[in-house]
C-alpha cells in the first residue's frame, strides 16, 4: 500500500513539474511566434512599399516562405482568390485565427492587435497602410523585448510553481 | 476562365448573384452599370435593359433591381482585391483593369492635391466594360503598311470611340504573329492605360501575338526607351503619343532602327500635317472616322499625305 502511495506521489509532483515545464515553453514559443510575425510584416510592408503588391500575393508569398504563420496566411490567400466568398477580409481574418494554432499562442492582447491589423488590411492608400504596418511592427517589437527580458525569470517561474503545486498536493494528499 | 466568370468575380453580393443566374448569351454582354440606389443596367448586344430580381432582362424600371451601397462597397473591395493602396494609380485614372482585360470605370470623389487628382474616395459608380477584341480589324489597312518585309512607321488617327486601339491591337497581332504579307516580327508594345494588351498581373488578357514584349503602365517615352535597349524589338507600339516627349522618344527608336506604329487623336489629315514633327517622321497615316452617315471609314494616306487607299 505504501509503494503505491509513493509511486502515485511521484507521478502527481513529475506530472506537476512537467505542466509546469510546458507552460515555460509555451512562454519561449509565444517569443518565437512574434518574431515570425514580426518577419512577416516586414515583408508585407517591402511588398507594398516597393512593388505596390496585394494582400492576396503577400499572404501567398509568406506562405511559400516557410514561416510559422505560413497556413494562416495560406489560408488568407486562398480565401481571398476565393471568387465565390462574399466576406470581406475582416471575416477572413477573424475565421483564420479561429482555425490554426499559431494565433492562439498569442497572449489576449496581442489576439485582439493582430485582428485589429486584419481588419484594416489593404482598406486605405499606400502610405497610410506602410504607417499602419510599422505601427504594428513597432508594438510587436515593444512586445518582444518585454518578453525577451523577462523570459528566463518567466520560465523559471512557470517550472517551479509546477513542481511547487506538485508538492502542495502530494502533501494534501498524504 | 470565361467571360461570365471573370465578370461575377468582382460582381458580390446580389449583383453578382442576379448576373450568373441571367439565361443570356454572355458573349454578346457589353456593360455592367452600378450606381447606389438606382436599378441595375447591363448592355447587351447593342442595347440597354435593367436586371429583375427574378433574374431576368426587362425594360420595366419598376422590376429592376435596385443597387445598395453595399453592392458597390463590396464589388470595388473584390475588384481592388482587398488591396485599395495597390491600385492607386489605376483610381487617378478611373479605371482598374480585371482579368480578361475587362476594363472597370469608377468614379467617386476626387481628392485634389496641387490642382491634380491626388486619389479618388467615395467610389459610386462602377461601370464594367466587357472587352471584346476584333481579329482581322487590320487586313484591309496591312497591305499598306509594308515595304517589303519592313514596316513603314505609322500612325493612326482617329477621334475617340472610332477603334484606333482596337487596330492597333490587331496590326500587332498581325505582325507579331506573321501573316501572309510579312514574317513574324519581334513587337514591343508601351501599354500606359493597360488599353493595348490589358495586362492583368503582368500576363497580357488580349492576344496581342507570339513575338510581343510588353511594357505594361509605363510611361510612353520612357517605355519606348527601355524596350529599344532591353528586347531589340523590330517594331515599337504605342497608344496615344501627342507631348514633345513621347515624339523624341519615338524619334530616337526610328533612329535605333525599329519601325514605330503609333496612334493620335484626331480627324483629319490636315490637322496633322500642321505639325511638322509628327507629319515628317511616319510613312503612312491611317484615318479612322465615321461619315456623315455614322459608318466608319477608314483611309491611308503616305508620307507627302497622298491618300492611297481606304474606304467604308
């Protein structure tokens, strides 16, 4: 009886500790997700500036780009070439986050920038499009750094109250 | 894809749907008419009708459907592919060219900037017109137009609506292909207004032949410059020369040896000939006008402006 109370302590404290790890890493990928993002808009705001390119083309070249947003925008470009679809970009957008994974490791906030950005897309000329691009950019490199200087405390955080909650329970339990 | 389908592309919402559920002939379809809160018109086949909710043509106004402004917002977000900024230049000019080479007339409000037509919003108005080209437009005027297997330098005049582009696009057609009077030449053709070859993401929508460059949107003068020095063509084709700099443009590809076919707004011969520029450099002239009977009549004249041949 007592061998099974142990083994299933240690279970609880590694399942713990291990949720714990996953979410440090979920913090690390949320970094590597803005970063391809951020990657993404430069090449949106090259396309529109130099070569005056439409969002349907952008979104199909970051696809064939191989960037971790690569299926969103696949997704947007197909949708867009769409000659039967009588949404407009907004819709498309909104509906391309509800359906891939990438947009959900964002945090709230930046969900709610990045459809903001979606819905704006490719509705006003030139110029006021770049500064609305770079806008953007700007608020994700904001994000970036905030996260990049905080990530090792943030990690470390998220694996210690794992394995803490681990503790926590096992001592409830016995 | 067909004619119908490259129309409801960009025709959303009831429009849309109104026009691929129409039992007509979609070849003889000419013009698409929205405007907010006034019946939907198309042209078809010379004349005019209102689309009916039930899907049918009538002449009856109170049948027709009625455009919202829903209908024109939407159709002019799928003609500009969600990309308004991307077709900044085609809105200065009023028009936006689709695939097929159907060409989208709009008007709205113009934003004025330093006396010129910054960019144009509240767009309205939306007229699609339904390209139709005319192989074989030009066998009546090619003979004319050849010494040899060289091409004489040319220009066709004509007032607006009377089809010099339509010729244009058929001499070069012609000559890119080859034809029974000379053998396939290389054709560069400067397409400012996207009117000559209608280039939709850079792939000509008309046939404007096998041998043929394009420079599509380009100004003319510096078009004619860079297709002498990057594609060597033989003969240069361009829409709608009349600055002193498009004539020294095309000057200098007389003189780097390509033959040039131009076309003018105009009437008559005399007109032209006050312009000592214009009237020394072409070999032949071709007048297109309509006589006093409204039938179109076409004349070629040489270099001393003798005419040589034509008729209705």
């Amino acid at each position: 009886m007592a061998e099974i109370k142990l083994i299933g302590m240690a279970l609880i404290m590694v399942s713990a500790g291990a949720i714990g790890c996953i979410f440090g890493e979920r913090a690390k990928r949320e970094i590597k997700i803005l970063l391809s993002l951020s990657r993404c808009l430069m090449m949106f705001e090259s396309e529109i500036r130099y070569c005056g390119t439409t969002v349907n083309e952008i979104c199909a070249r970051i696809c064939a780009g191989g960037e971790m947003w690569s299926d969103f925008f696949g997704y947007i470009s197909d949708e867009l070439a769409d000659n039967n679809s009588n949404t407009d970009i907004g819709m498309i957008w909104e509906k391309g986050m509800k359906l891939f994974d990438i947009s959900k490791g964002l945090s709230i906030e930046d969900k709610e920038e990045f459809l903001r950005f979606g819905r704006e897309l490719g509705s006003s000329d030139r110029e006021s499009e770049l500064g609305r691009i770079n806008m953007y950019n700007d608020y994700i490199k904001g994000r970036l750094s905030y996260l990049e200087k905080n990530i090792n405390e943030r990690v470390r955080l998220c694996r210690l109250l794992g394995v803490t909650a681990g503790v926590f329970i096992t001592i409830l339990m016995v | 894809m067909d004619k119908l389908d490259e129309i409801c592309r960009i025709l959303r919402d009831m429009p849309g749907d109104l026009i691929r559920g129409l039992d007509i002939n979609f070849t003889l379809l000419q013009e698409v008419r929205l405007r907010p809160f006034r019946p939907l018109i198309i042209k078809y086949n010379g004349k005019e009708y209102f689309v009916s909710v039930r899907k049918k043509l009538t002449e009856d106004i109170n049948d027709a459907y009625i455009v919202t402004g829903n209908d024109i917002r939407n159709t002019f977000l799928a003609l500009s592919e969600f990309s308004t900024y991307a077709f900044e230049e085609e809105m200065r000019q009023g028009y936006i060219t689709i695939a097929g080479g159907h060409r989208v007339g709009i008007a709205g409000k113009a934003v004025i900037e330093n006396a010129k037509i910054k960019n144009m919003k509240y767009i309205s108005f939306i007229n699609i017109r339904v390209a139709g080209e005319r192989h074989g437009c030009a066998d009546r005027v090619l003979p004319y137009l050849f010494d040899g297997n060289n091409m004489f330098h040319t220009l066709i005049i004509s007032p607006p609506g009377a089809g010099k582009t339509t010729l244009l696009r058929d001499i070069v057609r012609q000559v890119s292909n080859g034809c029974a009077l000379v053998c396939g030449k290389n054709v560069g053709v400067v397409d400012e207004r996207s009117e000559i070859a209608a280039c939709y993401h850079g792939i000509p929508q008309n046939d404007v032949g096998i041998r043929t460059d394009v420079i599509d949107g380009c100004p003319k003068a510096e078009g004619m410059m860079m297709l002498v020095r990057s594609m060597s063509p033989d003969v240069i084709a361009v829409d709608e020369i009349g600055t002193a700099k498009d004539m020294e443009a095309v000057s200098y590809a007389m003189t780097c040896g390509c033959s040039v076919i131009a076309t003018l707004h105009g009437n008559e011969i005399k007109n032209i000939r006050n312009n000592k520029n214009i009237i020394s450099v072409f070999g032949r002239y071709v007048i297109l006008k309509f006589n006093e009977y409204g039938k179109r009549q076409i004349l070629i004249y040489d270099q001393r402006g003798v005419q040589m041949g034509g008729g209705d």
